[in-house]
C-alpha cells in the first residue's frame, strides 16, 4: 500500500469502525451518510495517535460556518488511497472569471515540471458536488518538488497569479510542508528564517536551509 500523506484522499473499507467520539450525533451521522456515498475522507496529521492508527478528517459540503468533523481508524481498514486531484481537471469548475489566469498559471507550474494539486473548499466541493466556496474563499493548493531548483520560479508565478482569487497552501519537499507565503517571506528577508513546517505526524519549527537536505535524506 502507498504511504499516506497529509491531504491525501482515503476510502476506507466498507464496516470499518472509525472512532467519532469527539463528534456530535449530528456529526456522526453526516460521516455516515458521506461514506455510504463512497466519497472519501481527507489524511490529516496522525501526532498522537499509535502506529496502527490514522486521523481524517472531513469538511461538510455548504458555504455557511465551516462544519470540521476530525476522526480516527485503523489503518488495516484503508481501502485505498490517492493524491488530492490536480489543479488543471477543477479550474473550470471555479468561477468563469477566474479560469483563464488560472489555466495559464497551471500551464506555467507545468512547464517548470510541477503538477499544483487541490485541497480546501474546491476539492469539499468537487467531492460532494455542492457549492462550498464562499466570495471569500482561497484556493488551497499544494505544491510537491522533488528539489530546491524549481522553488524561486514557484514563489514567482505564486506572487503573479495572486490575485482576486487568493491563492494559499503549502509546498511540501520530502517530510515537510511549509505556507507557500512563510516561504517566500523566509527567502526574501522579510519574514524569519525558522518556518512553521508540517509533516504527516507534527509540526515543528525548522530553519529554511535544513528543509532541503530533509528532502535528500528521505530520498
């Protein structure tokens, strides 16, 4: 089975026992009728908990007061998994208006050989097939490299195409994921150097320069 990362989608076997005890009933049964649909659930940080054990989560379909229902399974009862879905099959799900800057803003990460992929509202979305994004809301979008080189490019295409849609999200290298913002602001002097990063089972802060040879050792 293919390792499990934070924002990666998971089904999960049909009987499987998941552990709501900090849900509501309400909450419960919502869970309930989102896997008896076959949707899946979203991998979330797993700190805390016992290797045998996974935590997912699940934000209910609407526009209203976000509803983040967080619980925990077994990780025998995956049934199988993937990445979140590429940017490049939702944007003509957004907005008409936003859909040409970001057709042309996914064309550009791919020829830096970047595949942006969704998390957030639009993918709650394209999973339930109910509106959730708000006028508010931020596209969350999460960016894999599989070295430093590609970043500088990254961080600029990320400040051009910052628009009236505002793009948030992470870019993860090997076991850790740092706001793309936090990033940028580390490497142009105008934020601190120590990062908030997340990795599938914490979170620590972590000097810029270390995050890299993180990457080559998990290599």
């Amino acid at each position: 089975m293919r390792r499990l990362r934070r924002h990666d989608l998971v089904w999960l076997r049909a009987g499987a026992v998941v552990d709501l005890t900090a849900c509501s009933a309400a909450a419960a049964a919502d869970v309930e009728a989102w896997r008896k649909a076959g949707r899946p659930l979203v991998s979330a940080r797993s700190d805390g908990l016992s290797a045998d054990r996974l935590r997912l989560g699940l934000t209910l379909p609407g526009t209203g007061e976000r509803r983040r229902v967080s619980l925990t399974a077994a990780r025998t009862d995956v049934e199988r998994s993937t990445p979140p879905p590429p940017l490049d099959t939702l944007v003509d799900t957004l907005p008409a208006a936003h859909r040409p800057s970001l057709h042309a803003f996914a064309e550009r990460c791919t020829a830096l050989g970047i595949a942006p992929r969704v998390y957030g509202s639009l993918l709650w979305q394209s999973l339930s097939g109910e509106p959730c994004l708000r006028a508010d809301s931020d596209l969350d979008l999460l960016f894999d490299l599989e070295g430093p080189a590609p970043l500088p490019s990254l961080l600029e295409l990320l400040r051009d195409a910052d628009g009236a849609l505002r793009l948030d999200g992470e870019i993860r290298c090997g076991a850790h994921a740092v706001a793309w913002r936090e990033l940028a602001a580390a490497f142009d002097g105008s934020g601190p150097r120590r990062v908030l990063a997340k990795s599938d089972d914490g979170i620590a802060l972590i000097d810029v320069a270390a995050l890299w040879p993180a990457r080559s050792r998990a290599a």
